[in-house]
C-alpha cells in the first residue's frame, strides 16, 4: 500500500482510506486488572485527502463506544454490523462538510474495551514467573489494533503515537517514554511518545511486575524480577547485532532497543514492536545459544517497522537481514547452514499445504477480504495431520507468515546471486531503505525502484541480468521457489551423515563408533538439525536413545529448541525414561510451538496418554487461554 490517496482501498481495512488520513494519535488509558479492560480515550490527529470530506469510517472490533466528539461538540456515529473477520466499521458524521483538501482536524472518541478483546491478554498471576501479580500484553498484527483503538487500521497508514497511561503496575510500550507520576489510590501515569511513524499493528503495550537492566549503550532488558539476572547475561549482545543492521543499512532510527521477555505462559516466538521487542522466554537458554533470534527482530527495525509493507516484503527483507547480521558475526557458512534450515522448513509448508495451495503464493490475494492472520491456516487440522508427522509439522498454525519469510528470503538471495553478489546487491538495500523510510509501499513499487537502481548505478547490463528472473512464477506463482538455491552444505552435512551413522547402526551391538567428540564442535543449529534428522527415520531402539545421552548429554541441554526435538525423538519412541523431563518442559513454559506437540506425541505414546491428560488438567490455569483451548482439542478433551 502507498500512502497516497489514489492507492487502492485495503481490503482489510473497513475505514475510508482514500478520504482522510491519521497523522498522529494519543492515548489516554487507564487500566483495571479487575474488571480486564482499558477504559479511556483516543484523539486522532486526521487531514483530508478529498474535498467535501462529510464522514471518517474507522476501524474497530469488540470496542464500547460512549462519546464522539468534534471540538468538543458531540457527533453522531454508528457502529456497523459486526464482519467475523474485520470487525465493525466505526462510521462518525461530520456534521459540516470539510470543503477543503489537506483540511487538519481532531477526533476524540471516549471508549473501553471488551471481555472479548483480541488485541490484548489479561493473565492470571499464576501465569507469570512470580505468581503474585497479574499481567497484561498486547498483540495487534495483522489487524487487531482496532480491538483496543478505534483507527485506520491498516499498514497503508503510518503515524506517530504518543499515551498516557494510568495502571497500578509499572507499563511500557512501543515508544520512549518520556514520564511517570503518581496519581491516586496506588496508581501511577506513565507517559510514552513514538516520535517515527509507524503502522497501527505496531503500538503495543505490557504492564505487569516489570523491572530493568541496561544491558547496552540503548538497549534494556525488562522482565519479572525473577528472571533479571538471566536475562540481562542472555541479551547483552544485543548492540553487536544493532551496530551490524547499521552497517548493513541506515542509522538505527528508534532511539531505544528495549526488550520484554514475557512470562513463561506466553504462547509465541515474539514481535517486533518499536523500541520494546516482545520476546519467548525460552530464549533464555543459559548458554546464549538461542540469542540470534534477536537479530530477525533487530533487522525489523528497518525492514517493516521503517520501511512498512505487506507480507512477504516485511518478513523477506527481514530474514534477508538478519542471515546478513548471523553471517557478519559468526561467518558466512553459518548464514548458509541457517539458510538450508529455512529451506527445509519451506519444502515441509509446501508439502503441508500442496504444491497448488494459494497459501503457497509469495504474495496473496486478500481482496476478498479475507482476515489475514487466518489466510495460511486455512488448511484443516486433520488434514495437515495426514501430510506430515506431528512432530515435524511447521509451525504454521502459529506464524502466518512463515511461507513469505523464506520464500521471500530465496527470491532476495537469488537476485543478490544474479546481479553477482554481496558487494553488488547490499548497497541496493541500504538505498531501497534510505529511499522509503517511513513510506508504506507496495510490491510493484519495490520493484520498481530495484529496477531503477541497478540502471543508475550498473547501467544496462544489470538491467538485463534482472530480466532473466522469471518474476511472475516468483511473486505470483504457487508451490516451492522456480530455482534451486544452491546452499553452501557444509556445516549441515555433518549433521546429515552424524545422523545417518546412528540410523544405521539401528541393529548394531557395537556402539563403540560414537563419542562425545561427534558433536563437541557443533553449534545449537547443527545439534537441532541433526536431531531433526533423526525424527525424520524409523524411532531409534532405546538402547541407541540411552546410549546417545550417555555420550551427547542431550538431556541436560538448556536450549528450548534443542530440548524440543531431542524430547520429540524420545517420546517417537515410547521411551519412558524422558517421560519426566517431558512434564518439566511442558509445564514451566507454555510456547505453543513446544507444548502442542509435545502434549499429542506424549499422548500418543506406549504409557503416555494418562499422563499427558492429567499433565494438562493440573496446569491448565498455566497456559495462555488460545494454548489451552487448542491443547484441549489435540487431547480429545473438547471438540
């Protein structure tokens, strides 16, 4: 979407996006623990893209609408129809027609949110790691900004934010703040602005038992207290990785790059919010071997948070990026070995989904207004169980976006292949930055400018070389990338063949071959992949799975993807030794890419279904509610 008022109506967006724009709004929230809601207001700052402006639609979704005003003066408004998947269109007359184009104005709209809020989640105390607070996050991508602010709600439409926030729990959000003060009764007002403009899906907001460490010259580590310590040793890094994206690209524009690690029930990976970074606390390996993944939330600070687009520019350019960051600071067959992973993630969304499934399109048609947080789950459960294994089933149920992240990814490594490498094509990406920073833009532009770029600077030449891309199959067609990409195989083969020996030594005695020495060497990626291998042959006898945790000490590994697929390998099995460490993991974290599978593979092994039952019945009030109800499915015990 581009930010003119020509651009076409964004299809999942009800508001009348080619009359008025947003340029700023304030929050003004006050948060209740007790009832589960934010009451409050929002004032809009708008401009007029037309003449005779007469209304401003907007964006909501389960919200109390109480007043809207103009000046002060009160507006009629009507709340439409609810639509399953985009909410209810706010529609606010105007009362006298705006004549004029470019015409400044100011909304405030009085308002609180629902029980049925989607955009925020209340947790329980025993939800967190202390136990004795409740607490409080958001969620707003794809469109649930509109369920805790009515708004455009669409990533056509950038703005600033500022907020006033009064809570009895200390709050931060996607911004600086600027203030607090105390206010009455035990509450404090903490105040925040966002001075880069931004789509709406980016305002974000936790409140809860929340303290910091500086662990760099810009960045913070916020957490429960309990887990400051770890924290902070896990994230100090985080400036080698900031430093590399400014390298790479621009000046890092944000001012601060915070991080929340979310209590233990959290059930995602994290989310790239400005200045405050949501992360998994399962990053807290303890041994740092799970701190890269910042570097994919880093790299959103330009690509998607800066530089705004749909899919699979947004997560594309961003893997792009951050394999650039891996590469940087850990070598270049490290960038590959990540790269083969992705690829192999890839091969398995594609074989989940078909070959001819329009989810496996780089760029989708949502023009029937189809909710995009839905759009790749649209394959039924049962039927992805008949694709793939449990265990090696993607994550798609959770990350919608999984698909255009390396899908997009292999496109951009191709066409830094064909105009002849690094040296050539970094450069395009810091001036594609430089050029639509703080712009939302659209594919056809992207390529555009691609193309005007290398012409400038390379001359006709690169011009042709770029019409030798077959762009329709690309960015149009369905199934896996029309190219191989060719990946440097070194560090994965390792992985293979360790593998491979342990697969063939299935009906051997002599075990005398292994030693701790096979994988001393190997990263956290090497160990996940060639577990990830195994899971992929016939289940091992135990004596092989006994006899590999004597040697590889597998058990004892902090690292939560580690841990996952090595767990996964032993329950494949029925071996009921794991069993235990199972219940540990599945227990003091409840990331849903790790608790789903674990619970239905547990379930289904010898001596194991009771136990993921009464497992889940004991902890259930643990688990974020979305986890819950879709672990109580994968267990038979809700339709």
């Amino acid at each position: 979407m581009c930010l003119s008022h020509s651009a076409p109506k964004d299809p999942s967006s009800l508001a009348n996006l080619k009359q008025v724009k947003s340029t700023h709004l304030h929050l003004d929230w006050t948060i209740s623990f007790d009832n589960k809601n934010i009451t409050g207001s929002v004032l809009l700052d708008l401009e007029t893209l037309e003449d005779n402006v007469d209304k401003v639609i907007l964006d909501s979704s389960y919200l109390a609408i109480r007043r809207v005003s103009l000046n002060n003066q009160d507006l009629k408004y009507t709340l439409s129809e609810r639509d399953p998947s985009l909410g209810s269109a706010l529609t606010i007359q105007l009362g006298e027609p705006i004549a004029t184009s470019g015409t400044k104005f100011q909304l405030k709209i009085d308002y609180s949110t629902t029980e049925k809020c989607t955009a925020i989640q209340f947790l329980e105390p025993e939800q967190t790691v202390g136990k004795k607070q409740p607490y409080l996050f958001s969620q707003c991508q794809a469109i649930h900004a509109r369920a805790f602010c009515p708004c455009q709600d669409s990533p056509a439409i950038k703005l600033t934010y500022s907020a006033s926030v009064t809570s009895p729990l200390p709050v931060v959000m996607s911004a600086l703040k600027t203030d607090d003060c105390a206010a009455a009764n035990g509450l404090t007002t903490y105040k925040f602005e966002q001075r880069t403009s931004i789509p709406s899906y980016l305002i974000a907001i936790a409140a809860g038992n929340l303290v910091s460490r500086e662990i760099g010259p810009r960045s913070s580590v916020w957490c429960e207290p309990e887990v400051l310590e770890q924290a902070a040793w896990e994230f100090d890094s985080t400036e080698d990785f900031i430093r590399t994206g400014e390298e790479l690209l621009t000046p890092y524009e944000w001012g601060r790059y915070d991080l929340l690690v979310l209590p233990p029930s959290f059930p995602y990976g994290g989310m790239e919010n400005p200045c405050l970074t949501f992360v998994t606390p399962t990053l807290l390996a303890g041994d740092k071997s799970a701190v890269d993944v910042v570097a994919h939330e880093i790299a959103h600070s330009w690509m998607g948070n800066l530089v705004t687009t749909r899919n699979w520019l947004n997560e594309g350019h961003t893997m792009f990026i951050e394999r650039k960051i891996i590469g940087r600071l850990h070598g270049e067959a490290e960038r590959q070995f990540s790269a083969i992973v992705g690829w192999k993630a890839l091969k398995e969304d594609v074989a989940l989904f078909g070959a001819d499934s329009p989810a496996t399109v780089l760029k989708p048609d949502l023009s029937s207004g189809t909710d995009p947080d839905d759009y790749f789950s649209s394959v039924p459960y049962g039927k992805a169980k008949d694709k793939l294994p449990y265990h090696s089933m993607p994550n798609v149920f959770l990350d919608s976006q999984y698909l255009s992240i390396e899908k997009g990814f292999n496109l951009l490594y191709y066409i830094e292949k064909v105009v002849g490498g690094g040296d050539i094509f970094e450069p395009f990406l810091k001036s594609y930055v430089e050029k639509f920073a703080g712009q939302s833009i659209t594919t056809d532009q992207w390529k555009d400018y691609l193309y005007e770029y290398f012409e400038k600077t390379h001359g006709q030449s690169l011009v042709d070389k770029l019409n030798t891309i077959d762009w329709d199959t690309w960015i149009n067609g369905r199934g896996m990338p029309p190219v191989d990409p060719e990946f440097d195989t070194t560090l994965a083969k390792q992985c293979y063949d360790l593998a491979d020996r342990w697969d063939k030594a299935r009906n051997s005695s002599d075990l005398s071959g292994f030693s701790p020495s096979d994988v001393k060497s190997f990263t956290a990626g090497q160990k996940i992949v060639f577990l990830e291998r195994l899971t992929d042959c016939d289940p091992l006898p135990h004596a092989l799975i006994k006899k590999m945790d004597e040697l590889y000490q597998l058990t004892s590994i902090r690292n939560a993807d580690i841990r996952f697929r090595w767990q996964n390998l032993c329950v494949m099995t029925s071996y009921e030794t794991i069993y235990p460490e199972v219940v540990e993991f599945i227990t003091e974290q409840g990331r849903m890419k790790f608790v789903r599978p674990l619970y239905r593979l547990l379930y289904e092994a010898k001596n194991g279904k009771q136990l993921a039952i009464d497992t889940f019945l004991n902890h259930k009030h643990f688990y974020h509610p979305i986890a819950a109800s879709l672990i109580e499915k994968d267990l038979g015990l809700k339709q």
